[in-house]
C-alpha cells in the first residue's frame, strides 16, 4: 500500500478534530521523546542497578577499611555510588563536624534526586493539559453542531447532528489517550526516584551509624 494512502486516514482523522486534535497529537509525540528518553537517562544514572557493589563498600566503611570502600565508590558513576562517596567522605572528613557533615551529605542527596526527577514536570502537565484540551475540542464541536441544526431549521436531519457530535467526541479520546500513558510513566518514574530517595536515606544513616574517628585522615570531598 502507497504511503500517502496509509497516511490519508490520519490526516481525515487531524482534520476532523480541528486545532485541538492537532495540538493533541504534538503533545502524544512530545510524550513519547519524553518516555523514552527518561528511560534511557534513569539507565545512564543507574537507577535499576542491583547495588551490589554499594553494599560492598558499605561493608568495608563498616569494618574500617575506609579507602577499601572509596576505592570501589570510584569506580562507579550511579547515583547511589556519587550519594554513599560523599556521606564517606563527609563524615570521615574532620574539618567538618556532625552537623556539617550531615548537611553536605543531604545536599548532594537533594542534587542527586533533583537530577534523577528531571523530565518529570512536562510529564506531569501533559497528563493534566491533554484531557482538558480534548474535552475543550468536543465543546467546540458541540457548538458547531448545534449551530448547523439550528442554520438547517426544519430541515434538520438527525444523521448530520449525529455526525457532528461523534467527530466532536474524538478530541475527548485523543486526549485521554495522551493522558493516560503518560500518566502511567510519570506514577513509574516516580515511584524509582522514590527507591532512590530510601536507599539514599539507608545508605547515609549506615556510613552516619559508624562512630567518627576524630585521628581519622582528612578526606577531600568527591566533585559531584
């Protein structure tokens, strides 16, 4: 089959819709970029990594072998390896107090959430704008319906009315179509940065549990 053929159905459908079946079908295309490229930079950030290799270097920080730990750390670039470096290096650092400490080890964490939930707001509004641009394209074609029944008087038929309101009606299901895919990925993609934040929280309150040793070498702190 001839593309423009296999293409004619869509451009019939964009058409009937109006401007806001049209808006509707930028925003399925922005959706999807972003899906796949939230995908591809959780991978990069390591949000699906098993930990193994963070939990090692806990065990060693555990049982004292500081550079042990940092030595595996650096060789990771996973976020929960930048996050577990740092809280190592903070608190084994004596130009910094308890409360230092904590507070550098909560800033990179805020850092390091902050970069993993990027992506996520214009995931968030085209859930939330896409059902309300196609309810606004049915109301639209509702009024142009309507005015055609009332232009047509008496001579009004029902099939065209008809007509009227299904074409109205399609810019309600093209938005929802947008709406819930997207708001599906956005629950998914929040509920990894949410992993992300315990197992932040759980890898700083273990590096925290181990007493300070105030003879301890000073430690540079890890670039982010």
């Amino acid at each position: 089959m001839p593309f423009s053929e296999t293409l004619a159905p869509i451009l019939d459908f964009l058409e009937k819709g109006g401007i806001s079946i049209w808006v509707i079908a930028a925003l399925s295309v922005i959706t999807l970029a972003l899906i796949l490229w939230k995908v591809w930079d959780l991978m990069l950030l390591g949000a699906w990594s098993n930990g193994r290799v963070v939990s090692r270097a806990l065990q060693d920080w555990q049982n004292g072998r500081d550079r042990e730990a940092l030595e595996r750390l650096s060789k990771r670039r996973t976020v929960r390896a930048k996050l577990t470096r740092t809280a190592i290096e903070a608190h084994g650092n004596t130009a910094f107090d308890d409360d230092a400490a904590a507070a550098e080890t909560g800033r990179v964490a805020k850092s390091l959430l902050a970069r993993a939930r990027g992506g996520l707001r214009p995931l968030e509004l085209i859930a939330t704008i896409a059902p309300l641009l196609g309810l606004l394209g049915t109301v639209l074609g509702m009024i142009s319906a309507f005015q055609a029944l009332q232009d047509a008087g008496s001579r009004a038929d029902p099939a065209m009315l008809a007509g009227g309101i299904w074409e109205a009606l399609l810019t309600t299901a093209a938005g929802m179509a947008v709406a819930i895919p997207a708001s599906m990925a956005l629950t998914w993609f929040e509920s990894v940065t949410d992993r992300l934040r315990l197992e932040f929280e759980d890898a700083a309150t273990r590096v925290f549990l181990r007493p300070r040793r105030r003879d301890a070498e000073k430690l540079p702190l890890a670039a982010e």
